[in-house]
C-alpha cells in the first residue's frame, strides 16, 4: 500500500490499462468461476430464457446433453465479468464498440470458467487521448476445453486523455 499523496487523498488501488499499453500479442488470464444451479436458475428467470433446455433436464438430456445446459448469454456474463474482475479496464475503458461471440463446446453447471484475453488489434482512434483495441477471449473450462470465444472492439482512454467536463 502507498502512503497518501501530497493532495491529501489516497493512491486509486486499481487502474487499468490505457489502450497505448495494450500491445498486439498481449495477454492475460482471469481467475476462474463455477457455474452453480442458481446462478442457471436466476439468470434464465431474470432474461425470461424459457426455452425447454435450460429448465427441463429431461428435454437437454434428449437432446444428447449430458447435463443441465447453461445459455450462451450466461457464459459471456461471466467471462465479462471475470475480465472486469482484473480491473483491466478499470477506470480506463469509455465504450463496448462491437462484439462477435461464437459457442464452441456445450457449457453445463458445475463448469468451472476463465478466460484468456490476447489483444489482437490496438491503434489510436479519431479522437486525441483515446484507442480502440480488439482482443480475442477465449472462454475455457475446468478441462482448458475452450467453450467459446468473443472478439470485443472497445474504446479505451489512452495515456494522454483528457476529461471533459459537462
């Protein structure tokens, strides 16, 4: 921890990176999460995903599932929230530009999820003090499996940003 600094107010104990930091063939891995029954139960009620195969065992399992199958919009919730949990962004990311998400492998509860980020494309965007960065993540399981992948282009403030005051 760092002492308070000279203006009285204590160091930020988290910033992200600046869109000039996040150079091409970077990476970096999340911790990891376990999908439980309620985090399945409450998303598919909060969404209103009343599609058999998220309620009803018996339909997944007809359907060659080998258990209760998690929604792809559950699976980017967590990764996203796993990437954020970095603090990466922190602080630092100004907008979600364009997102492509593609499943590759079944998600059940009980799968344990990370996610490995690799910046694949970071250049300066029209604006002073700002870039946009395209990262690919990887969403893997407790097998390193990867189950699906999502390619974010986001704007993010640079070394040089300035706030602008409303």
């Amino acid at each position: 921890m760092s002492d308070v600094t000279d203006d009285g107010e204590a160091p930020l104990l988290a910033a992200g990176l600046t869109w000039d930091r996040m150079a091409v063939g970077s990476a970096f891995r999340t911790s990891a999460r376990t999908i439980t029954e309620t985090d399945l139960v409450n998303f598919v009620a909060l969404g209103g995903f009343t599609e058999p195969l998220f309620y009803d065992a018996g339909h997944a399992k007809a359907g060659g599932y080998s258990g209760r199958l998690v929604p792809g919009g559950l699976v980017y919730m967590f990764a996203e929230g796993l990437v954020l949990q970095t603090n990466a962004l922190h602080g630092t990311g100004l907008a979600l530009v364009h997102l492509d998400f593609d499943i590759a492998e079944p998600t059940y509860v009980g799968d344990t999820l990370h996610v490995v980020v690799r910046t694949i494309e970071s250049r300066p965007s029209s604006k002073p003090g700002r870039g946009v960065v395209t990262s690919r993540c990887s969403i893997r399981n407790q097998r390193g499996e990867e189950v699906a992948v999502y390619r974010p282009v986001r704007l993010i403030r640079g070394a040089d940003f300035a706030e602008t005051r409303a």
